[in-house]
C-alpha cells in the first residue's frame, strides 16, 4: 500500500502543473474566439474567477503529492492518542 501512496504522489506532483497549463491554455483559447469587446469582458471575468479558483486547488494536489512521495503517509495514526 506504501509503494501505491508514493506512486500516486507522483502522479498528483505531476497532474498539478498539467492542469494549470491545460486551463491557461483554453483560456487563451476562448478569450481568443470573442469577437465583441463585452463578450471579451464577460470571458476574461469568467476564465479569471476559474483560474482563480483552480490555482490554489493545483498547488495543493502538488503539495500532497510531494508529502506523499515523502513517505508522510505511511504511518496513519490508529486514534487520537497518536497523535
């Protein structure tokens, strides 16, 4: 189970920043296909808040992923005495 924890916090160090940069890049391609200044608005708002919120979202899942390569989950504590 260990080995399938450090596997898997490759797998999040890696999908963070490939998230990131497949967002930014549809960003850049939706912005890109506006045609009038308030669709371009309203589409530079809205793929903002997205980025926004995602970024966060993507450095913690690399966050994870790093502590779980580490090796920090290997031991779960039983209860709260652990601890």
């Amino acid at each position: 189970m260990n080995t399938l924890k450090k596997f898997l916090g490759l797998v999040w160090m890696v999908l963070g920043p490939l998230t990131m940069t497949f967002l930014f890049l549809q960003a850049i391609d939706k912005v890109g296909l506006t045609h009038t200044d308030i669709e371009r608005t309203n589409t530079i708002l809205q793929w903002g808040i997205i980025l926004f919120i995602f970024l966060p979202i993507s450095l913690g899942l690399m966050i994870f992923g790093f502590y779980a390569w580490k090796g920090e989950y290997d031991r779960l504590p039983e209860n709260s005495e652990d601890i």
